[in-house]
C-alpha cells in the first residue's frame, strides 16, 4: 500500500487540484469542486464533489479518465507537470459523461497519436465529443490491454453504471479497479481515500440512491463480473475518495442494497436513447417518479442493447417507457423497438414519451399497438418540444410515479387491509392538526394536505413532516428546498381539504380555483389559511414508507388570534 501526502495546488479559494501517489506507477489527479451544489436534477449536493484521472506507468502510459471542462487551465497544467502529454499513449474513458470526458479534446489536440479506448458506445459518442478523427480501440470485458512491466489491464463492461457505455478497468499489477461512477460520492475533501466512514456513510448512501438503486440489477451483473477479478486491493472512483480502508464494506453495502432493491416484485423496463435532445434528464425524473413507488427501474438504451436483453428485460417487467428514438437513428433503433412491441403482454402498464417534437419516431402508432395489444396506458404520452424547465421535470416525475402507482395499487390494498382490526382503530386515535404544504421551483408548483407535522425544536424553532415517499410534494422537499405550512383553521377547512385530496394528474396545477399569495421564499400562501409558517429543509429521516423531514423556520403570521387549528379525527391508522 502507498500512502503519499499529496501535494495540492491552489486555483481559486474554490476550485483546487490535488495529486497523490496511490500505488506503483500509479497517480491520481483529483480535480476539487468544492461549491458545486446539483448534480443532474436529482439532487443537492451538501460537500461538492470531485473528478479524479488517473496516470498509470508501465513501458506504456494510460491516462484513466479526464475532467470537467472547468477545470481544463489547472487540470492540464497539472496533468503537464506529472507527465509529458506527449508520452501518453492511451486514454481510457471510463464513460463518455462530460464531467470525466470534458477534456479529452484538449487532450487529442495536444497529443493526436493518443489511442483512446473505450466500448463500441462510449466510442460512437466520443465521437460527437471530439469533432475529429482520432486513434481508437474498442474494448469488450474481459479483454486485456498490456501496458508492461506487470501493469496488464483488463475491462469489465459495467452498462448503466451509470452511463450504458461504462467499463471499468483493472491493473492486475496494483490490483486497482478503477470504476469511475461506481462506488463513488459527492464528497469534496483533502483526504485522498476513505479513512473516515462515518463521514462518507450519508454522502455514499445518498450518491448510490440517485445513481445506482435505479439500475440495481446492473450493479449486481457488473459485482458478479468484478468478483471474477484477482483481489481488488482499492477502488480507484472517480468522484470523491479512493476506496481502501472500508473497500469490503462498501462494497458489501451496493451489493446488499442492489438485492434488496431487485427483490422488489415489480419491475419497470425504460427504453431510450442516451444522448439524444433531452432524453436523458426526462428520463432520470421519470425514473426518479417511479422509484418512489418502490418499484425498481432498468433503463436501456435503445442503441446499445442486444436484442435477447431487450426481449428479457421486457418480458420480465411489470411496466414499460421507452422514449421515442429520432428518426435519424431508425436503423439503429427499429430492432429493439420492434422487439418491445413483440415481446410486451397485456398484464403490463405503459407510458412513453417524446423530446424532439418533428424529429421523433411517432408516439401514436406505437401507443396505438401497445394498446391494441391490451397493455394498460399509465400516463398519456408526454411530448416536449422547448427546452425542459422545472414543470417539464415535475410532469415527468409525476408520470414515472402514477405508473408506479398504477403498479402498486394491489399491493397497497392488500396492505391496508392486512393490519389487525384493534391496532388499526387505536392508531387512528393519535390525531393531528390540518395543513397544507406548499412549494415552487421555477416555474413548478406543488401542495400536499398533511396532518402529520410536529414540531421539533425551540432554539432554533424547527418542524417536522411526514411525507409518503410516492408523493409529488416529496420532489420539492429536499435538503435546502423551502416550502411553507399552512396551518387551516376550525369551521373553515372543508373545502381546502376537500380540493387539496382530489387527484391531480401529473402536471397539473394544484391551485388553479384557489386563492394564494407568494410568501417571502416564493411559495404559494393560501389567503384562507389561519396561520402560515415558512421552512427550509434541513435534514431527512428515511421511514419505511414516508420521509420525515426535519425543516427550520424563518418565519410566519396569523391570520386570527382567535381561530383555532383544524384537528384531524381519523377512525383508522392504516390510511389517510
Ligand atoms: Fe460522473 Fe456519469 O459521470
């Protein structure tokens, strides 16, 4: 084990390189974002993040991944200073997402002999990448590249993990594996590796949530090819630290979660094409949507995938999406389409959607076929022609969750009905006040009637709310986002309540017939409300079914010193 100081060069107070020995001929730069605060939409992140490259040695140089193109002055000087660019070799993209790949031009315009190697697919987008011809080699897993002296790479094709075209790489000589997504988190710090746990535990938990639990079984496929490996001496991730110290244990912890998750019953198969308009982000929040329900998502991109893959994960999922392929792509695409069409059955719910208007394969004679065949139609198709705002991804979220909803249902039945007849009514004595939750993000909105909220602290004064996880509300009440209660008043309540538990469809606006005005923190206040408080999100508890979340509050007005809150009377506990 080699455990070097690194040396750190400052840029700015906020964007910093740090450079370490972590084995034999091994180096890693680690490009510090130490104020980056959303990655993708799915989440905040609380402690930066960071983008690690990595120079492996032998008779032979391999430059493992790059940078964010913020980065390009720094990370190229430093790159320059460990190493002549021009003595680099190969460069292994580990992936094709810009966060690791946003240099990779820089670097083929200083060096063109370069070989980059890479999948068939990482290849195929690199290639949109780099405007430019450049030397390739496509890698398959288990294929080896020798670097010499001991340094002999072998690939593991890693799909989804989180991009469809990720591999990983193993150097059989320092027993890294360099996983580039995988095993990693947002957590910007000096510390090259893992040495505190109990740091990382939130950061690694949150950062798997959002980028693997949605292709659970992926993780499991790629695990049970990394297990095939000699002993895997550190993880070499490329955002936050190394993995060393706590290696069996996190790994340990993604396979447990991945089983736990791909346990679930039901499945949802969601097919689209990566990199095309914005398919990608539309389809992260529908399969954000959907994952709240519990039920697991596959997604697959329909240019990558082999048809026994399509036809399998078809057959065995419970719901199917797929996002229309352009037109442009048909050759490519009509394939597995058409074996998504042949291979659906009547038992399954459906939902698609479409982000280049004109471009797009039409979504009717599809939805038209998918019916016929007596599948069952969650959502309508959803077809976004401008540029996606925060409404576009609450649609969607709001979609992936009917769906989910659509498959649930049995169950939640079921569920209800299974709790003992005496618990039940003794539960349902516990009572709470009436309120209603309000929130805005740009321009999407969203409110919840909600009778579990307490509060929980004085200095200073904080709340908290229980929110079933399968909520549209659950979306605006992350770490950082503010909301307001408001607090519905004895003898004038029935009404709100009344158009607050309707159903909505997914969009739609919540307010529309209701009269608001915009608190301080920009969410709706409801004018008949008796009292309205406004919140932040500090922190959140995961329950079972609900998350409880624990806001601050900053501040708030009554309307009538003499009303009275609402009280909730329930007869059961099971339900609302
Ligand atoms: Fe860290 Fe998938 O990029």
């Amino acid at each position: 084990m080699v455990v070097a100081k690194p040396k750190t060069i400052q840029v700015t107070t906020r964007l910093t390189m740090d450079i370490a020995e972590i084995a034999e001929n091994t180096t890693v730069l680690r490009s510090l974002d130490w104020d980056r605060d959303r990655f993708d939409i799915e989440f905040g992140l609380k402690n930066g993040t960071t983008y690690n490259s990595f120079i492996i040695r032998g008779e032979k140089t391999a430059l493992v991944d790059s940078s964010h193109a913020k980065f390009k002055q720094v990370y190229l000087k430093a790159l320059q200073g460990e190493i002549d660019i021009q003595q680099i070799d190969y460069l292994i993209i580990s992936h094709t997402e810009p966060d690791h790949s946003g240099l990779v031009a820089d670097i083929l315009e200083m060096n063109p002999n370069i070989i980059v190697v890479g999948a068939k697919v990482a290849l195929q987008f690199l290639d949109e990448l780099v405007h430019r011809p450049y030397n390739k080699e496509i890698v398959k897993s288990g294929q080896k590249l020798d670097l010499g002296n001991g340094h002999e790479l072998e690939f593991v094709s890693a799909p989804n993990l989180h991009w469809p075209d990720t591999i990983f790489t193993y150097d059989h000589k320092t027993q890294i594996l360099y996983t580039c997504d995988a095993f990693g988190m947002h957590f910007c710090d000096d510390c090259t590796y893992d040495e505190d746990l109990e740091l990382l535990n939130e950061d690694y938990l949150i950062y798997y949530k959002c980028l693997m639990e949605p292709n659970a079984r992926s993780v499991l496929s790629a695990l049970k090819r990394v297990g095939k490996l000699p002993e895997v001496k550190q993880i070499a991730t490329g955002h936050g630290p190394l993995i060393q110290h706590n290696l069996t244990e996190l790994v340990g912890r993604y396979e447990e979660w991945s089983k736990n998750k791909a346990k679930a019953e039901k499945t949802v198969a969601l097919f689209y094409v990566s990199d095309y308009a914005d398919s990608e982000r539309l389809a992260k929040a529908i399969a954000q949507g959907i994952g709240k329900t519990g039920v697991v998502v596959e997604t697959m991109d329909l240019r990558v995938s082999d048809l026994s893959e399509v036809r399998v994960l078809t057959e065995l999922a419970s719901g199917i999406v797929i996002g229309m392929p352009p037109r442009s792509m048909k050759e490519l695409t009509q394939a597995p389409l058409s074996t998504i069409l042949a291979s659906a059955g009547k038992k399954q719910a459906f939902g698609l959607f479409e982000t280049g208007g004109d471009e797009d394969e039409a979504v009717y004679p599809i939805r038209a076929t998918l019916q016929e065949a007596g599948l069952k139609e969650a959502f309508p198709p959803i077809e976004i022609e401008d540029a996606p705002t925060e409404s576009t991804y609450q649609l969607c979220d709001e979609s992936g969750t009917d769906l989910g909803q659509v498959l649930t249902r049995k169950k939640a039945i079921a569920k209800m009905k299974s709790l003992d007849g005496d618990l039940d009514k003794a539960m349902g004595r516990l009572s709470g006040g009436l309120y209603i939750i309000t929130a805005s993000k740009g321009d999407a909105s969203s409110a919840m009637l909600a009778s579990w909220v307490a509060q929980a602290s004085v200095e200073p004064l904080g709340i908290t709310i229980a929110v079933a996880k399968d909520r549209a509300i659950e979306s605006f009440m992350h770490v950082g986002d503010r909301f307001v209660l408001n607090v519905l008043e004895e003898g004038n309540y029935q009404h709100l309540m009344r158009h607050f538990l309707k159903r909505f469809k997914p969009g739609q606006d919540r307010f529309e017939g209701v009269e608001t005005q915009p608190a301080q923190n920009g969410s709706p206040i409801l004018t008949e409300a008796l009292a309205y408080i406004e919140c932040q999100v500090v922190t959140r508890m995961e329950g079972d079914d609900h998350w409880i979340v624990y806001s601050s509050v900053d501040s708030g007005r009554v309307s009538s010193l003499d009303g009275l809150t609402a009280v909730h009377h329930r007869k059961v506990g099971n339900h609302y």
